[in-house]
C-alpha cells in the first residue's frame, strides 16, 4: 500500500521499538522501509522485537461482516464485532498510546484481543500495565485518531467518539480537552477540568 506512516508500524517502549505485525494483507510488507533504519538503532543499542506474523489467511477476516451502512457499524461495533476475528494476534501499533507505565490501546478493525494480549504479556515483563478502552466509532482504527495522549495529565479525545472509560482519567486528575465543532466557524476546544475527588 504505502509505508509513509512509521506510527503505524512502530511503536516505542522505553529502549524496545516493537514492529507490529499489521492486520491488512496490503500494509504486510511496509515494515520492510524500515529496516535499514531499525539495524542501526539496534547496532547503537536499542532492544528490536517483531511481534509473530500473522498468516493472513481467509480465518484472520470475518468474510461475512454485514456492512452496508453507518448504522450498520455502530451497530456491529458496540456488539464488539470487527472485520477482524481472533484467529491469531494482530495489531498495528498506533492502536496503542502510552502514558508513563500505563499504554492504552483499543480493539479495532486492525488490532484484535489476541494483539492487544500479546504486548500485555510481552510489555507486562517489564512493569507496564496495558489497559483496553472502548469508543463510540463505527469504524474504530488507531486510537490516535480518536484520543491523544498530548503532555503529562493531558489528553486530547474527539468528541464525535466519546470514551467509555473517560472518568478514570478525571479521577486520576487529567485534564481532558475536546475539540468544538461549529458549523461555519473554525473549531474551538473545550477544556475538562480534573473533577475534585469528594
């Protein structure tokens, strides 16, 4: 397909970068770019993994998945159906954000619970703690495009695709900051306070 989006297919963790094994059979080979770049960072010391493969075989893909219109995929995705099935792990990387010990992640038309349980297990060695968040979007794919993570106890989250866990982030003292949408007027953002704890 393309191979111009280096978040899609890397994600760094500490002194690890983690090539992801993708989802889509036209994005399999992107990792191949970067290559070159991933043997030198490890030469200068850097932890390199590949996460498995997957097989890309007809079992990956739900070849019956009902969409016809945008009701049809909010509909299938509060039912947590996705394109892709839990034949074996896949994830692209930027499915998954990080704050500190903590990376949120989210189960999409790429990244399946199979995915998302791997790098628990595989980054939960190292004391981070992987936590899976749910959205109002018909089409969920890459978390960066529905909730940022922008500075410390900062976040970004769209607000055509709310967050069903939003209150841990206000509890723990986040400032959450949504995007207004006007119509005929440039967007402007509304800022969530932290909520005081009582």
């Amino acid at each position: 397909m393309y191979a111009a989006m280096p978040r899609d297919i890397l994600t760094v963790v500490g002194d690890e970068i983690i090539e992801a094994p993708m989802a889509w059979r036209s994005r399999f080979f992107e990792y191949r770019a970067y290559r070159p770049l991933l043997k030198e960072y490890f030469k200068q010391g850097a932890k390199w993994t590949t996460a498995p493969k997957p097989l890309m075989s007809d079992d990956l893909y739900d070849q019956d998945y009902p969409i016809q219109t945008v009701e049809d995929r909010h509909q299938l995705a509060a039912e947590g159906k996705f394109v892709t099935t839990e034949f074996e792990p896949c994830f692209d990387a930027a499915d998954f954000t990080r704050a500190g010990l903590n990376i949120f992640v989210q189960r999409s038309q790429v990244t399946n619970n199979l995915g998302i349980e791997w790098m628990r297990r595989h980054l939960g060695k190292q004391g981070y703690r992987v936590h899976k968040l749910l959205f109002d979007d018909p089409n969920p794919m890459h978390i960066d495009a529905t909730f940022n993570i922008i500075g410390p106890g900062l976040v970004l989250s769209n607000p055509d695709r709310p967050c069903h866990q939003i209150d841990i982030f206000y509890e723990a003292g986040w400032t959450v900051i949504k995007p207004l949408r006007s119509k005929g007027k440039s967007a402007s953002l509304l800022v969530h306070a932290p909520r005081r704890r009582r």
